[in-house]
C-alpha cells in the first residue's frame, strides 16, 4: 500500500541547510533545498557560489509517519507549524518553485 505523503518545511540551524539536505540524502528521504546562483565578491577575486533560496529552511517529502526520523537528523530544529500543526506544502507549490529557479 502506497503511503500518503505530502511535503513539510524543516526549520534547520543557521547556515545548515545544504548539510541538512546531504543528511536527509544519505537517509534516502525525498527532500528539496532550492539553490540560488549568487555572485559574490571578495577583495581580490568574484564567485559563482549556491545559496539556498529560503534561508533556514529544506523542504521534505514523507508520510505522516515518518516526521519523527526526520526530526531527529543533526541540524533540523523543527517542523515549521501552521494552526498547531506541521505546516503541508502543495506539490503545485514546489513545482512553482522549481520552475522559478529554472528561467
């Protein structure tokens, strides 16, 4: 039987987010941290770097079930609430963002 699951917001530690994500990647948990292309600059030289989109937080797709494993990765504070409850993200929502992030 197939497991409903939808997509959750973690709130993760400051700058954390890409080690979250490889965290929640090696524990094969469907997840999305949006990257950003930023320049930056320095004193003596200009960079390409990938900052995540939303700062502090990775979204991640589970079933109900499983937001307890989640919340114990190394770096994921919380779930982001809504109304007293893990916040749920729409696929259209994360699709939105994907194409965003592509034009």
């Amino acid at each position: 039987m197939e497991e409903n699951k939808n997509w959750y917001v973690v709130y993760t530690r400051p700058r954390w987010e890409k080690k979250v994500a490889l965290l929640l990647q090696q524990k094969a948990v469907v997840h999305y941290c949006p990257l950003n292309k930023v320049q930056k600059q320095w004193s003596d030289r200009k960079k390409v770097v990938l900052e995540p989109l939303f700062k502090g937080y990775v979204f991640v797709n589970l079933p109900d079930a499983g937001k307890w494993d989640v919340k114990q990765t190394d770096g994921i504070l919380n779930f982001v609430h809504w109304l007293g409850k893990p916040a749920i993200v729409k696929d259209s929502e994360i699709e939105t963002i994907r194409k965003f992030l592509q034009e």
